[in-house]
C-alpha cells in the first residue's frame, strides 16, 4: 500500500488533469523541460515547496516523475490526501469539454493508463476521476470515467 505524508494518507484514487498551456507549447521541448516549466510555474510562481503533481505525461508518450507519490499532491483543493495527480501536456489549446482524443494523443492514453496498472500493483487504485469532477474548471478536457482507466 502506498501512503502518504506524516499522517500516512491511503492513495485509493488517481486525478487526470491537463496543463493550462497552448496547443504547440510542447514542440520542441523535451519531456523533462516540460515538467520543468510546471515546477517553475509551481515553486517560482506560486511559492509551492515543489511540482503539485506527482506525474506528467507528454505528447510523445512516458511518464515523466514529479512530485513524490509518497506526498500529498497540490493538483485540487481539498483532494489532495490519499490521490496520485497526473497531468497530460495538451496537443491541441483546450476549448471546452471535449474527448480525450480532442486534446491528447494515444501515446498518453496508453502512458497513464499502464502507469495507473503499475500503481495498482502497489496500492488499491479504486478510482480514476478528473480535475473537473472537484473544482469549476474544464480541466482534463473531457469527462474521465474510472472504469475507462481501470481496465
């Protein structure tokens, strides 16, 4: 089982999120500087300890580590004990609630869901679920379904 911080919170859940950036923002970099850009964004910008989300998944494919998963994230208020926050680099500039396919590429469908597989190897993974399910916010894009994620 993996638990995090000091209070030793059980992870049950996983929360796909997407990141507030243009369509093209990822050409050219590579997945590390992307994850890099995040942690400026989070520590720098918002004066956070470290990147709020414990993973990052590119257009290309790969899992890219962030924060540790043995932490509590900083990906949605008040939901942050006891989840794994995953976020997916957009292809295409977010326009509403839309597809999957709309915004991501194969490559991270099959990226986060083997790393959600691994993760269920290591901890009880009963639930997949999107930013927007806790929060106001379009963010992942599209509408996320556990059992979409937890085949």
């Amino acid at each position: 089982m993996i638990y995090q911080g000091k209070a030793r919170y059980p992870v049950h859940e996983v929360i796909l999120h997407t990141s507030a950036t243009p369509g093209d923002w990822w050409k050219g970099k590579t997945p590390w500087e992307m994850r890099q850009a995040i942690w400026e964004w989070h520590v720098h910008d918002n004066g956070w300890s470290d990147i709020g989300y414990h993973r990052v998944v590119p257009p290309q494919g790969g899992v890219v580590t962030g924060r540790s998963i043995y932490r509590v994230g900083a990906h949605v208020k008040e939901r942050n004990r006891g989840t794994i926050g995953i976020c997916m680099i957009p292809v295409r500039t977010h326009a509403g609630i839309k597809t999957f396919e709309d915004y991501f590429t194969p490559e991270q469908r099959e990226s986060v869901r083997s790393y959600i597989a691994d993760l269920r190897t290591l901890t009880d993974i009963t639930k997949v679920s999107g930013h927007n399910d806790y929060a106001n916010k379009e963010c992942p894009g599209f509408k996320v379904r556990s059992e979409d994620w937890l085949k």
